[in-house]
C-alpha cells in the first residue's frame, strides 16, 4: 500500500515525516516530539482466527478480552510476526499502517482517538511516518469505533 499514494488520491494533506529508525509507537512520539495519545498505533488482533486491526494510542494497550467480547469471540490473541508479514507483505515488520482495508482486515479504532485533531502513524518504513488530521484518518480507514484500550 503506498501512503502517499492513497493521500493524494483522497485529496488528503498530510505532512511526511522522516526520522532515523524507531521500533516501537512509543519511540515514534518521543522522536517527533509528539504526546503518546496521538500516535496511532496498529495491533493485529486474531479473534478466533478471524483477523481484526485494532488501532489504539501509542500509550495504550489492547484489551484482549474485550475484543473476544466485542467480536463474539470465545478468545483474541496477538497476532504471530509471521502472520503480520504474511498480511502487511509490503511494509516493514512493525512499521505497518494503521488500514486494514487493503489488506483484507476490518479496523476497529479506540474511540479515545476521538478527541485528537490530527493522528501521526508510520507509513510502511521504519524511518517514515506521516501526520494526518484524524477526521481525514477515519474518512480513509472506515474504521469501527469502540472502546477496547487500557492504560
């Protein structure tokens, strides 16, 4: 999936960001000097081998029982890193945006991301992430809101 790409087709102004490499959504924020609640970080979720991207804040952590529950799941688990790169074939282990559309994967956003203006996620490269008003974030992804996301 090519980011930039996407943007321009929808129209999205965004600002392109480039830093040495970070692993973790928590260095991204450090990095660019940007609170934790606004990174949007991608989990990969299996619920009973169904496959759901769960975008939270880079502060937080995935409520795996509450996803079960909320996808009428008996159990979720994280997703294997081979199973992230067998899905997210085209980016970086661990840089993955947070759109599952493209690669066949529902997204679920924590409504806490609701009260941002704007989102910063990585673009597919370790070394790139992009800032995007979160309105336009969610006219792209589509995803569904709830609350799945603790401290």
């Amino acid at each position: 999936m090519n980011i930039e790409r996407l943007f321009a087709d929808q129209q999205v102004p965004y600002v392109r960001l480039v830093h040495g490499e970070v692993f973790t959504s928590q260095e991204l924020a450090a990095r660019e000097h940007v609170p934790g609640m606004k990174v949007a970080k991608p989990v990969l979720v299996r619920a009973d081998g169904e496959f759901i991207l769960c975008v939270l804040p880079a502060s937080a952590r995935v409520d795996l029982d509450r996803i079960a529950r909320l996808s009428g799941h008996r159990r979720a688990a994280l997703a294997s890193e081979s199973e992230l790169q067998q899905i997210f074939d085209d980016c970086e282990l661990g840089a993955e945006p947070p759109f599952g559309e493209p690669y066949g994967v529902p997204t679920w956003m924590d409504a806490s991301l609701k009260a941002d203006d704007y989102v910063v996620f990585q673009s597919g490269k370790h070394s790139e992430a992009v800032k995007i008003a979160r309105t336009d974030y969610e006219r792209l992804a589509r995803p569904r809101v709830m609350e799945f996301a603790r401290a």
